[in-house]
C-alpha cells in the first residue's frame, strides 16, 4: 500500500466530477428528490471529509438535497497537476455544481471553509440561495489573529506531525463540557481518524493556502445573500461583541448561537446545530430574510 495515497472510504450514492488539470472531485448527493426541495453544498474545512456529513445532516436531509464533496487532494478527490491555489478551491465548488446542474444551492461552511462559500457567493451571487457560516475563522476586524492561530499550527506540525496538530486544535475547538464527555476514549478515537485521514504534507499544503486569503470587514460587507452566522458559546475564536459586529456588517445577516458547543457545534451539539440551519432555510425560502 502507498503509504502517500488518501485513505479510501466507501460510501453510496457518490461519485467523481472532473475538475480540470487531472483533478477529479469526490461527492455525495442524497436527501429529498423532491421537485424545488433547497439543495445544501456542504464545503469541507482541511480536516473535515464528505461522508462525515451524513452524521451531521440527518434532520436536513428529510427536506433537502444534500451535496457534500471533498477538497481536490483530500479523502476520496484526486488533486491535479498544477499547484494548488485558494482560487482553484472556489473554482472547483462551481465546476461540481456545474456537473450536477445545480443552478442555485445554500452553502454551508465551517471555520476554514467559510472563505471559501464566502468567495463563491462573492463571485456567483445568482448561483447562492444563502450562506451557512458555522464557526467561521474570518473577522470583522482583520487577519492578525487568525495569521497567528494558523502560524502556530503550522509550527506545530512541523515540530510534532498529524498527532501533535490534533492535540494542539483539539485543546481550541472543543469545549470544555464536551472534552470532560468524551473523555480519553472519545479523544484517542478522534485522534486516531485524524491521522488515518490526513497526510503532514497534505495539511501543511491546505493550511498554507489560507494564510494570504484577504480577511476583515470589507469582503462581508459586499456579500449580498441571506448569512446565518453560527458560533458555539464556547468558541474560542469568537465572543458576543464579536459576533454582533459581523452581523453589523452584513446587509441580510441572522446570528444563532449554538449553546454546549465550542468550534465544532456540527459535533458538540448535532441537533441544535441541525435546526438552526433548517430554520434559516425556512425563513429564506418564505421570504422572511
């Protein structure tokens, strides 16, 4: 077995698109087959793979399509011959809503991801029906937080590998409640799929990547679709004060914050997290925001 090669996951109702330059993109649809049932692109952060979804869109699913696919180079998607780029990721998001005639699609991302619904819906405003931003990594003020954050992972993948970046992030994403819940058990499992899933270069390759990805208040003032933004009560990038000048500055903003939760709310707290984004699709589709 190539040790270099992603692991290979199983799963129904997928395939592969063509991306260009040799890529080939990895996804799943399933859900309602419903005529005009909203459909749901799900965008993977850089430690996140698309059959995850299905745990986290149980709810969702029984009134809309859901899409979930991985990033070119990660989980079951082949990345191509040219070096990768942040426009290449949001390029690629088009070509597999191309692929599957998707005119128009709610996008949900988490943390990292954000950006990358955030600079689709910035470039292909007819094509988003709305954005889910779950724990969102941008700020309303500017990058030197996040620069740090990432530079100090990056750091710590070079000095201690997949295990050490787990247990660096680990101690940041999860509430307290939930790591006392999971205990050592939950701790070891989730570790050990981290680094089953995910080669070092792979991630040093992704986080690299989002470096230089412009942050702060101009990009989501010009965003023109309906935004739910979504943050735990424990996150540890975001606070209240935060969250209410992001939402100052989008033009159709709603704020719902996920209680028992850190910066994974789709883990902590699944049900909550599902309702709030089946709330925001309701009120969208009724023309409520």
């Amino acid at each position: 077995m190539d040790p270099s090669a992603p692991a290979e996951f199983p799963a129904e109702g997928h395939g592969l698109v063509p991306a260009g330059d040799g890529a080939e993109l990895y996804y799943e649809s399933y859900g309602s087959e419903e005529d005009g049932a909203p459909v749901v692109t799900t965008i993977n952060t850089f430690y996140l793979l698309a059959q995850v979804w299905r745990g986290f869109s149980t709810q969702l699913a029984h009134r809309n399509r859901i899409i979930a696919w991985d990033l070119r180079n990660q989980g079951g998607s082949k990345p191509g011959r040219a070096p990768l780029t942040w426009e290449t990721l949001v390029e690629d998001l088009r070509c597999l809503l191309d692929h599957l005639q998707v005119r128009r699609t709610y996008l949900l991302g988490t943390s990292i991801s954000c950006f990358i619904a955030r600079d689709f819906a910035l470039r292909y405003p007819d094509r988003v029906a709305g954005c889910i931003m779950q724990a969102p990594a941008f700020s309303p003020y500017g990058p030197r937080r996040r620069e740090m954050i990432t530079e100090a992972w990056l750091q710590t993948l070079a000095a201690s590998g997949t295990d050490g970046l787990w247990r660096h992030m680990y101690g940041e994403a999860y509430c307290g409640q939930t790591q006392e819940v999971m205990g050592v058990a939950g701790y070891l499992d989730l570790r050990q799929m981290f680094s089953t899933v995910h080669r070092e270069d792979q991630l040093r390759e992704f986080i690299e990547l989002s470096l230089p990805v412009p942050d702060g208040p101009e990009p989501l003032h010009r965003l023109t679709c309906p935004v739910l933004l979504q943050v735990g009560d424990g996150d540890f990038l975001w606070s209240a004060s935060q969250a209410e000048d992001t939402l100052g500055l989008l033009q159709r903003g709603k704020l719902d914050v996920i209680p028992r939760s850190g910066h994974v709310a789709t883990m902590e707290n699944p049900h909550e997290f599902e309702a709030s984004v089946q709330r925001f699709l309701g009120e969208v589709e009724a023309g409520k925001l």
